[in-house]
C-alpha cells in the first residue's frame, strides 16, 4: 500500500509542476473583459470593473485593470506598433512585464522612465553596458548603480538573465509571463520569440545615425505607451545634436579634416584573427563623427564589416585618427593610441607625424549605446575645432547626457576618471 | 538511497518561498484619495444621499465598492439608488459597487435604520496603476476615508488586512493546493527514504 500511495504522491508531484509551467506559458492573446468581438466598450469594462469589486467575477484585478487600461489608452482595441524590420506587433495587454535581449533596448527603457517593468535581461545589461564596470569587472560609478534600483529593490545585476551574447533561454523566458520582449535588430528571430515565449517581440534597436536613434526612441516610446517622454529624449538627443552641427554646418568642407575612425580600437594591432577585427576595421557611416565636423576617410566604403588595408588607411592621409579606448588601457598596456604612434607603417600618417591620434569611447557595446554616440560627437567636436567649441565644457554636457538616460548625476564625471583621456578635453 | 536531509528541506523552502511570497507592491496612482461624506443627522427609514469625493489627476478609472451599515437598505429600485453612469447593487450583501472614469463626486442612496452613520466601509482600487506584479489583488485596494468615522476607517483597513486575496484569483486556492500536495509528497518520499537510511 505505501509503495503505491508514495507513487501516486509522486505522480501528483510531477503533474503539478507540469501544471505550474503550462499555465506559465499560456499568454493570453484576445483583450480581457471582451465579448469576443475585438473592441472594448465602456459599458464592458465597468460591468466588470464593478463585478470584481462585488467579488462576483471571473477576473482577477490583472484583467480589470488591464482592461480599464485598454479603454482609456487605445480606444478599447488591441494595440500595434511597427518594428524595425516592419513587423506589425500586436499587444492585447497593456505592457507592464518586460525581457529585453540587449543593453540598447534595456537603456532606452530606463530612458523612457520603465525600469521597474524590466523582469529579466541579458548579460550585458547586468554586466557593464548600461552602466560602466572596469576590466576586472568592478562597478565604475558604484553610486549609479546604487541609485539605478530595479523593482522590488536591488541593482541591474540583480535583473534574472534569460540570455547571453549566444544563448537564449526560451523556456525561463516563457515562465517569467513577460508582456513583451524587445529584442535586437541583426538576430531577427521576432517571430521565433513570439512563438516559443509566447508573447509580443518587438525587434528595436540603435544605429550610428541619429535617425536611427530617434526611430528607436519613438518605437521603444510607442510600445510602452510614453510617447511624451519619447519626445522629451528625442528633442533632448536632436538639441545636443543641433549645438555641434550649428557651428560645423558653417565649416566649408574644405576646412575640415579628414578622419580614420577605428571603432573597435587597436588591441592587437592591425588585425585580430579571432575577432576579425581591429585597427583596420571601420564605420563607412559614424554620424557622431561627420556631425563634429569631420570628414570620414572610409565614407564611400561599403558594407556592414568593413576591414581596410593598412596600405589603405597610410593612402587616406587622414589629418585625425579615432582609435576606441580599450578597458585592458586602464592596467597600463600599451592603447590603440600608443600602437598607431609607434607603428612604422604609419609613421608618414599626418595625424600621425601631427600629433593628432585620439582615443575615443568605443562606440558598441552588444549595440551601439546612444550615450557613447552623443559624447563621442561632443568630444570630437573638441579635438577637431577646438578654438570653436573651447567654451563647451565636455564634463557638464556628459553628465548630463547621462542624467537625461539614466536619471543619475556625476556618472560621467566618475566614467572619466576611469577612462582618462575623456579628461583632456575640457 | 539516501536523501540528503538539507537539500530536501531547502528544496521546500524554495517551493513555499515561490508559492507563497508576498506580492511586493509599487506604489502611486493617479487618484490619491476617495472620501466618503455621510449627512448627519439621519432618519430612519427616510433616503439619505451619501456623497464620494474622489481626489486624483485625470485621466483615471477607478473601482469602488461601499458595504452599508447592517440594517440600512437600498432603495427598491436602481434608478433610485444612484444616477452614476456604471453601479451594480448587491442587496443581499448590502453592497454597491462603481466603476468611475474621471468624475469627481459620485452619490448613492440608502435607507437608514437607526441615526448612526458610522458604520459604513468602504475600498477603492486604481485600476490604471501598473506593475510587474502577477496575481494581483486586494493588497491594492485601498480605504475609503470618512472625516466623520476615523474608527471606521482603522476597523475597515484591519478587516481587509485579515481577507485572503484568493478571491481574485483565476483559480482560487488552486496554487495553494498544489503547494501542499508537493510538500506533502516530499515529505512522505523524503520520510520513507530517511526512515531507511537510519537504519542503517
């Protein structure tokens, strides 16, 4: 008797967690409180508003409330947005539950004032993409991190990860309820999402343009129902934007330099076999850069991985080199600035024999962070027409930019001591 | 086989701490208070109009549900009750409830039975207020205040703090059941097989 009775216990155990996680998955895909017919009426939602109050429904406070929602912000009817590879995007709930796969999804909504909706994320948001860490993987501004509190108390670090740089977890994913998870643009896997977690995907993602910036802005806006605060960033981005380009759109082309823009720095010199990149990989479009007033050598190449020649590079002249900061620079090592400096195949470079190669913040970080493009554009801007923009003062607009994303003050200031060179501008 | 005693009791604090952890709450909304103002001076039997005032930003939706004084009725028929837009009656339990959308004041009518006008308790919830949380429920509804009746007030606050919110729920005390049946189920595995091992 007991062998069987610890059995069935046992059956029970196993159907119940079976349970727990097919109702985990199950998302609901019609609007709640409805009649079936696609449209929310006020007289639907306040039947079941009061019916829940009497506690005579079948709705939870959930249902209610996203229904209440539904009607008073979009007209009763399920939502839709266009992502950016112009998928229509339905949303049946209001979104209060968010997985983001990438740091520039997770920034824009902390941006956008969403933090405490964030369930679960990536590694890198956890890691040192939203906010800074050092190459031992120490938190830099460890008073940002503080201040950046996530829902229930606790720091981006303390946000579950549901994927990292290769892997997915569809299955954790899908357990968790999310509304919505925003994903980035290049693994375009929306609908794979969709169908194995079971919720809306909104692919959204920056670019090296600020068209790109503000398309996701208004996007990442529009899904999480904060179009003023979209707007808010939006006109905060283009107004830093207009500060630079109102001096440098009076700069005849011909006065403006050249530039070899390396973005992903010099670490092992000209090429990293592993990576596939280094000091010879380029951005053919860095709008930061043409914005400072600078003209990019690599500009008529074409394609998404650009590697040149170093033949290549020595035959553009550049007047300015670019060279992204590396994390290993702050233990000493030698930075891309020191490798373009003592490289004899490039020692006839005019930027080179001027004196005139520069660190600069790496423009990625599994995304193109639309911080880093904003002080880049500022701090090149400085070291390209230094007599015209000697007043900006580099420390305050940083912290402010960061204010504007994060909500945290003095985040830059403590960033520079980290990457020093961000200092010798001011 | 043995099962290590710790990893056991581990593995149900980890399933109770799931099943059972209390819903942490964000607070805000954009309504900020609903008041209740009852005459004074009430006749028996005579209809008296209570008033709510509620304070808040537009726009917002708001559920309310007052529970009247025992004796007190409501009027036979619904017109009479209230002129607010979306009210349901529950006579039987002398209950009204009301789904207001932007308005400032709302009324409803009782029959009193005695002069006293303390005893009406009363909940609002923001139904706009947005959280991560699932499995929301009464911990968000809130007490109407009365000027007039601050004991009332403590007395309703302290009978919502004792109600279990299952009542809201999709399946009410379902996940609960399945809790107890898989702690009771480990137990019992884990008594069986401990039960060996100590006699060894």
């Amino acid at each position: 008797m007991r062998p069987k009775f610890t059995f069935i216990t046992a059956i029970l155990l196993i159907a119940g967690l079976l349970v727990s996680v097919m109702t985990a998955s199950a998302v609901p895909s019609t609007i709640p409180c409805d009649n079936d017919d696609g449209i929310l009426t006020e007289k639907e939602v306040s039947d079941a508003v009061c019916k829940y109050m009497l506690e005579d429904s079948q709705y939870s406070l959930d249902d209610v409330g996203d229904a209440s929602y539904i009607f008073k912000f979009w007209d009763g009817k399920p939502k839709t947005v266009t992502d950016t590879h112009d998928r229509e995007v339905t949303f049946y709930r209001p979104v209060e539950r968010i997985i983001t796969t990438n740091p520039d999804n997770s920034r824009m909504i902390i941006a956008l004032g969403d933090l405490d909706k964030i369930i679960a994320t990536d590694e890198c948001t956890r890691s040192g993409c939203v906010l800074p860490r050092d190459n031992n993987d120490e938190k830099i501004a460890p008073e940002a991190w503080k201040a950046l509190q996530i829902h229930g108390g606790g720091q981006l670090d303390d946000i579950p990860e549901t994927n990292t740089r290769k892997e997915i977890d569809y299955e954790r994913m899908a357990i968790l309820k999310p509304d919505v998870v925003f994903d980035a643009t290049w693994y375009n896997r929306g609908d794979l999402i969709k169908e194995k977690v079971g919720c809306p995907c909104v692919d959204a993602g920056a670019g090296f343009t600020f068209a790109e910036s503000y398309a996701h802005i208004q996007l990442i806006g529009n899904a999480l129902d904060q179009q003023e605060k979209a707007d808010e960033l939006e006109l905060f981005v283009r107004s830093k934007v207009d500060m630079i380009e109102s001096v440098t759109s009076q700069i005849d082309d011909s006065e403006k330099p050249t530039v070899y823009f390396a973005p992903r720095g010099a670490k092992k010199g000209f090429y990293d076999s592993v990576e596939g990149r280094d000091f010879t990989r380029t951005e053919s479009v860095y709008e930061p850069l043409n914005i400072a007033g600078g003209i990019n050598v690599a500009k008529e190449c074409v394609g998404d991985k650009i590697n040149v020649l170093s033949e290549q590079i020595v035959a553009w002249e550049p007047d300015y080199i670019f060279v992204a900061w590396s994390s290993s620079s702050s233990f000493g090592e030698p930075n891309g600035v020191d490798f373009v400096m003592e490289t004899p195949e490039l020692s006839d470079i005019p930027a080179v024999r001027n004196n005139n190669v520069y660190s600069c913040l790496y423009p990625y970080c599994r995304g193109r962070p639309i911080d880093r493009s904003l002080l880049n554009m500022i701090y090149m801007a400085k070291l390209l027409h230094p007599e015209q923009f000697s007043d900006l003062d580099m420390e305050a607009e940083g912290n402010e930019v960061y204010k504007q994303i994060l909500g945290i003050d003095g985040v830059y200031t403590e960033l520079a001591e980290y990457q020093p060179f961000l200092k010798e501008v001011n | 086989m043995k099962i290590n005693k710790f990893a056991i009791g581990l593995a149900l604090l980890i399933i109770a701490g799931f099943v059972f952890s209390p819903v942490a709450l964000a607070a805000g909304g954009d309504v900020t208070d609903v008041e209740r103002h009852v005459p004074s001076g009430l006749s028996t039997g005579k209809s008296a109009e209570i008033t709510l005032e509620i304070t808040g930003e537009t726009p917002f939706m708001i559920g309310i549900v007052e529970i009247i004084p025992e004796g007190f009725a409501f009027p036979e028929d619904d017109a009479d009750v209230s002129d607010a837009k979306y009210f349901k009656v529950d006579r039987n339990a002398g209950k009204i409830a009301f789904s207001v959308s932007d308005e400032s004041e709302i009324t409803y009518n009782v029959i009193p039975s005695g002069n006293d006008g303390s005893g009406f308790e009363g909940y609002w919830v923001d139904m706009l207020f947005q959280t991560q949380e699932l499995n929301e429920g009464k911990e968000r509804w809130k007490s109407v205040t009365d000027p007039n009746a601050v004991s009332t007030t403590m007395i309703s606050s302290s009978t919502l703090e004792d109600t279990d919110d299952s009542s809201v729920s999709k399946a009410p005390g379902f996940g609960a059941f399945l809790a107890s049946v898989s702690m009771i189920a480990c137990l019992l595995i884990f008594r069986k097989y401990n039960s060996g091992g100590d006699k060894e």
